[in-house]
C-alpha cells in the first residue's frame, strides 16, 4: 500500500487502514524512528484502555514509554534474527 505526502509535510493513511485502526480526525499518532524506517501507532481510545488493563498503578505515559520499549526490543531481535 502506498501514500503520499503533502506540500505540508502530512501524510495520507487510506481509508481501509484507518477503519481498521480506528484512526478518526484528531487521532494521535506515535512516531517512532527505527533507524532505517518509521512506524506510526495510533494512540485511540481502545489501545489507551488496553494500557490500563494491563498496566494498572503506572501513569499513562510510564505505560506507553514501557509499551515504546517492549515494542523496540521486539523490533531489535527480529532485524538481528534476519541477517
């Protein structure tokens, strides 16, 4: 799949992702800079209350770092694991 980006540096996500995400106007979106590649995560309301299920006694943001990390060590054995 493939986007665009406008003269304002903003990025296009089809519509077939954002149903699929829940992405609606407004929607925060985490970027993270991998090195060779960015991901984008939409931060919606669904995900926020997955956080708090499951990261009881953390303030929201301790839980989206610690989330942020897991997610990168995942990222860093897999591109290991491929070479």
């Amino acid at each position: 799949m493939e986007t665009h980006v406008t003269a304002k540096g903003q990025i296009v996500i089809p519509a077939e992702l954002c149903r699929k995400y829940g992405i609606k106007n407004g929607t925060r979106i985490v970027i993270t800079d991998n090195g060779d590649s960015i991901t984008l995560k939409p931060v919606t309301e669904q995900r926020l209350r997955n956080l708090q299920g499951s990261l009881r006694g953390k303030g929201l943001l301790k839980a989206l770092v610690e989330e942020r990390r897991l997610d990168q060590e995942r990222e860093d054995n897999s591109s290991h694991h491929s070479t």
